[in-house]
C-alpha cells in the first residue's frame, strides 16, 4: 500500500523544524541558548540545563530491544493522546477527510477528530463488541482515511477478532490504529506480527497502566518506518523530556516488576470477578482482559452516586452507546477491592 497518497500534501511538503538537538549531541553545545551552568534542582538525571534528544535515540534502542521490533518502526509520545492528534493531523484534512470509529469505545478519538475539523462516522460494535466489517466497509470513502479500533477494548473490556482486523488490512486502503494500551492484561498479545505484514497497521501503546507510570505521560506507537517519519516530522520539537526519558528507561529495564504488576492485577482483576459473581442484583459481568471490569445493574447512576457518596468512584458509562446499565470498575489492591465489594453488597 502506497502510505504517501493518504498523506496530506502540505504534510509532505511541510520542511520540519529543525532543533539544536537534532544532529549535535556532543562537544561544547553553544547553539541553543541554554544555562551553561547548570540547574537550580539537583536530579538524577544529569545536564538538564541541556535540551533532550529529540529522536528518543536511546528509548527507541532499549524499547527495541524489548519487545522486538526495529527502533526505525518506534516513536514515543506525550501518552497516546499526544500520537492520535499527531495521526489525524498527518492523514486528515478538515472539513474534507473522514475517520470510522468503532463505538462503544475511548472517547479521544472523538475529542480529537472535533478538535481538527474531521468528520466521524460510527460503526457499532456488535453484541459481542467486535468487529462489524460490513458496517465499516459501508461506512468507507474515497475520504476515509483512518480507522480507530481498541483492543483490549475500553470500557467493555475485550479483545478484538484480531483475524478480522487483518481482513481489514488486506482489503482497504486507509490506515488502521489499534490503540493496545491494555494489551499487557490480555494472554494474546501477537499483534506486532500484523505490522510486519502490513504497512497501514499503527499500534498504539503506553507505560500508564501496566507500567504503573501513568503521571508520566509517556506512550508509544509502532509502525511502518514512512509513518514514524511523518510523525517525527510534525511534533513538538523536544516533546519528550529527560525526566521523563530516565524514567522510562529505567522502567524497560526492570521487566521482572512490570511481570509482577501484570501479574498482581490479574490475580485481583479475578477476584474482584468471582466476589461480584456472588451478588444477585448484578444483571452481567462482562467478559474482560484488561485492567477493568464492565458490569451491568438495575440503576447505575443512582449506584455510582451512592458509591460516591462513600468515597469509592468507579466510572459510569451507562450513557454511553449501548451500554445502558453499565459501570465500570477499575482493579485495585486487595483491601480496596474488598472495600468496593462490601459497599457494593450495601448500595445494591
């Protein structure tokens, strides 16, 4: 597939800024109008009177390394968010182009297509919450550029028919993001395979839940190399900040903590399934491998008020497109999961 003929042209035409750090690194850096001498704070991390790498040189080799994957097809982000604004603004153009979304799903994908002037057309999920490929290619233009899919998907919670989303690929001509920022908390997670096979597939990813590192706000995504090369060609010049660069590789480095996490959360995310299998005025618990659990009651808002009012806050999505009665628990520790299960007993 030819990526560039979904590219804006201003986009193609565009010649990036081009910061002190881009190619100078090393020597007597006199070219960026920093303090040559030094920080007010004192910091693990050294020379922050200096500008970060701007090609993440250093994330994308560890990351690389990780998870397997050529750093070429890697580019980090201020959390996912920063990277969805990044693609709509490369491929998009207002008041012309169109993106599918497939609801009921993260509501930034929304948020950024009103933000850029892009129209959004809906295909539902089906009662399964997966994918309807007829809907989508109904919905399909000579101007749809982008498709947003989530898997696991949130706020329902599943995976996503992974085979269909390659049916997808082969058969259409717009770029395709799976946004897998809960990806860590389901057993199958081979989707990087569909990027080395298809170059209009995009992985979102982020080091806010599994990683614990959600203050951070540092995600990432992988694709085709022209991709990241657009994007590396649109953003914010120093976007990822040292801090935050020292922190993520120390974090890729202790994967055995990140195992624990992911391990921990299951093991509470079952827990908290089982107890609530347990109380009657329950309507349905959703299937789910992420790090949160969809479930179905009589008078969700009236519940969440009440829980509230207790100082226990889930998230009501019960307004949300065909998740009428719906409420959303995100897993915590032991003792706090025990707390929501003895007040959710209560207000029930």
């Amino acid at each position: 597939m030819n990526i560039e003929k979904l590219v804006r042209q201003n986009i193609l035409k565009l010649k990036p800024y081009t910061s002190a750090r881009s190619t100078n690194n090393k020597g007597i850096l006199l070219d960026a109008n920093e303090n040559p001498f030094g920080s007010v704070v004192e910091n693990d991390v050294r020379e922050l009177n200096r500008y970060p790498d701007p090609n993440q040189t250093k994330l994308r080799e560890k990351l690389s390394e990780l998870i397997g994957i050529n750093q070429n097809n890697l580019f980090f982000g201020v959390g996912s968010d920063e990277i969805i604004d990044l693609l709509i603004k490369i491929f998009c153009k207002p008041n012309i182009d169109n993106v599918i979304i497939c609801e009921p799903t993260y509501g930034m994908y929304n948020v950024c297509c009103n933000i850029n002037d892009i129209e959004i057309r809906t295909a539902l999920l089906t009662n399964e919450f997966d994918i309807d490929v007829n809907a989508i290619m109904q919905l399909k233009d000579v101007n749809t550029k982008l498709l947003f899919l989530c898997s696991p998907n949130n706020p329902t919670g599943n995976l996503l028919n992974y085979s269909k989303i390659e049916e997808l690929a082969k058969s259409t001509d717009i770029i395709i993001i799976i946004d897998e920022a809960y990806i860590d908390f389901a057993d199958k997670k081979n989707s990087v395979e569909l990027i080395k096979k298809y170059n209009n597939v995009i992985l979102l990813r982020t080091f806010s839940k599994a990683w614990g590192l959600a203050g951070v706000r540092c995600g990432y995504c992988i694709a085709d190399k022209i991709i990241i090369e657009l994007l590396f060609k649109i953003k914010a010049p120093y976007s990822i900040n040292k801090l935050t660069e020292n922190i993520i590789l120390n974090a890729l480095v202790n994967v055995a903590n990140y195992n624990k996490l992911v391990s921990l959360i299951k093991k509470e995310r079952e827990f908290l399934i089982k107890e609530m299998s347990n109380i009657n005025q329950i309507k349905k618990i959703y299937k789910t491998e992420a790090n949160f659990i969809l479930f179905k009651v009589n008078n969700p808002k009236e519940v969440y008020k009440k829980l509230a009012e207790r100082d226990i806050i889930i998230r009501d999505r019960s307004s949300q497109i065909n998740l009428e009665g719906c409420l959303r628990i995100s897993v915590g520790t032991r003792e706090q999961n025990q707390l929501f299960i003895k007040n959710l007993k209560e207000v029930l």
